[in-house]
C-alpha cells in the first residue's frame, strides 16, 4: 500500500522518527500545500497528516484509491469529517500516544503557577536577587487542599486527575456525560465548576460546542485567585478575552501549552505578562511521545490493513 506523509516536519523536526515502518511504500513530504496536495496523493492508499488542514472541497476531490486517512494525533478537528464520510473514507487517530506526557505537562504548570516561577526566572534573568537576599518577594502556595476543576475527563483528563489526587487536591469535573461522584471527585455544572475552582484544567476536543468555552463570560464566574490551564487546544480559550481578564485580574494567571493561533504573533501580550506560562505546545513534542505516535500510526495502518481498522473517527465505506 503507498502511504503518503503529507507534513512528517510536524512531527519530525529533528530528524529522528522513521516513517519507513508505516507500509511497503512511503512517501514523505516536509510540509504540503493545499495546492499540492491532490497531485501528490494520486495513486496512493493512505494519507498521514498532523494537525493540517485538509478541506471538505479537497477531501471531495480525492482520487479513488485513497481509502485511509490517518491524522497523527488525538484531535481531529483539522478535517472536514463529514466530507470524509461522504467520500465513505476511513479516517483514524492516535487516542493516547501523548496521554501521560501532556498530563505531566498540565500539572507542571499547576505546580509552577502556585510557585510563580515564571515571576522567579525573570527576577533571576534581569539579575534581581531579591529571592535570595531578602525574604520571599512572590505567592508561593501549597496545592494540597485546592480544587481542581477539570473540563473534559476524557484520558488524558483522568490521568490529570489521578496525579492530582495524589498531590491531595479536591477534584470538580464538567463533562458532557453525567457519571456518580467518586471519593475525592465530584461530577458538577459548568458553572458550579468555574466558581469553586482554584485551578481549571481544559482537556476536552475542540468542536463546534466547545469552541471558546472559556470566554468572557465563563472568565468572569472564575475566583480572582483561580489559574486557568490549558494543554488540549487553544481555540478552546477566547483568547483576547483571556488577555483581557489577566490584565485586569478577572483571574490570576494562566499556564497555556497551546494557543488560539500558534505560534502566537510576536507581540501577543502572552509573552510577557508577568501572570501566565506559555509553552510551545510541548506536551506531546518529545522523543519517546512521537516514537510512540509512529508507531501506533503503524499499527493502525496494519489493522486497516488486516480488514479490522482501529482507533476509527469514521469507519469508512470503501474496502482495500
């Protein structure tokens, strides 16, 4: 079967993965336009993508032999579904490749934010010594205690969860699916979520429903002392009504691992206000998290193969 990596550069920017075990035969572009994409695709099975956009009105014009497409993440919301369904295509994704790394991820910002650490590294950067010298000059909070609110307790939302637990916090989840209450873990509101949190971590899919979930008015139900986190996908977050609170104090901080537009524009206030950590979405970007993307990438294109297709978005109409 031809597999085509259409824009391996995302996730092969060190030169480190090999894509030669996805099949028999591969074919890896760096990086693929719109425009490009439909000549490079002819002939070909499979179609590998990352976080790339891919059209309804290029999906419609895919050539017959393409009956795969394998997006190489967890989110999906980068292709027309319904466009794929039409064309009766099989669309996957890789579910928990990154799932502890981007927990890990999630409670590193929560740990660094009770710590101000990023006020700390700037002191130190700016030669300040103050820290050192005198007594402590930043909040410095304890954890244990606390209340995490969670927004989406899907996997990598339990996992977030889990850890949590064992750092002593209290849990609040909002999730589309009512379940009991567990020790430690009630299942509230949204609204009852944002009030009573000190920390809210995001870890739902983006969709049409939850697209800036966090918005103007959800900021403003927030404590002013409540960090709001972020590592699932940026546009979950009204970006300029989250600059907007953490000026005024609407809330304390933020720690954003992704971003509405990423990267974000070189003067975006998220780089240098003095309450928010921003990272280049990094949760999943290490070397043991990509080896394991490739390789479930691999393992799915066997399933389709063997004619039991796993991890499926859509199932797909069309045989190999």
């Amino acid at each position: 079967m031809k597999t085509i990596v259409l824009n391996s550069t995302k996730m092969n920017f060190d030169g480190k993965l090999d894509f030669s075990i996805l099949s028999d035969e591969v074919i890896v572009y760096d990086d693929t336009t719109p425009d490009e994409l439909l000549e490079r695709v002819d002939g070909a099975e499979i179609l590998v993508t990352k976080e790339m956009p891919v059209s309804g009105e290029l999906i419609s014009r895919l050539p017959d032999s393409v009956k795969l497409i394998c997006e190489a993440g967890t989110g999906y919301n980068n292709l027309d579904l319904k466009a794929a369904e039409e064309k009766g295509l099989t669309v996957c994704n890789i579910p928990a490749y990154s799932t502890k790394r981007v927990a890990h991820t999630a409670i590193m910002l929560i740990l660094n934010l009770s710590s101000a650490m990023q006020v700390q590294m700037g002191m130190l950067a700016n030669g300040n010594l103050d820290n050192f010298t005198k007594n402590l000059q930043v909040p410095h909070v304890e954890v244990n205690g606390k209340t995490l609110g969670i927004i989406g307790a899907g996997t990598i939302g339990r996992e977030v969860i889990k850890i949590a637990r064992a750092l002593d916090m209290e849990i609040l989840v909002y999730t589309r699916t009512q379940r009991e209450d567990e020790d430690g873990i009630r299942y509230v509101s949204l609204q009852e979520l944002l009030k009573g949190s000190d920390y809210i971590s995001l870890h739902c899919p983006l969709t049409t429903q939850t697209r800036h979930i966090i918005n103007q008015d959800t900021l403003a139900q927030m404590k002013p002392s409540a960090y709001l986190i972020n590592t699932s996908r940026g546009a979950l977050v009204d970006e300029e009504a989250l600059i907007q609170a953490l000026k005024e104090g609407t809330i304390a901080g933020a720690g954003l691992d992704v971003q509405e537009t990423e990267p974000p524009v070189s003067d975006s206030p998220l780089y240098t206000l003095p309450n928010v950590i921003i990272t280049p979405h990094m949760g999943w970007k290490g070397l043991e998290t990509r080896k394991r993307l490739v390789s479930i990438l691999a393992d799915n294109i066997k399933a389709y193969q063997a004619g039991k297709p796993m991890n499926c978005i859509l199932p797909g109409s069309r045989t190999h």
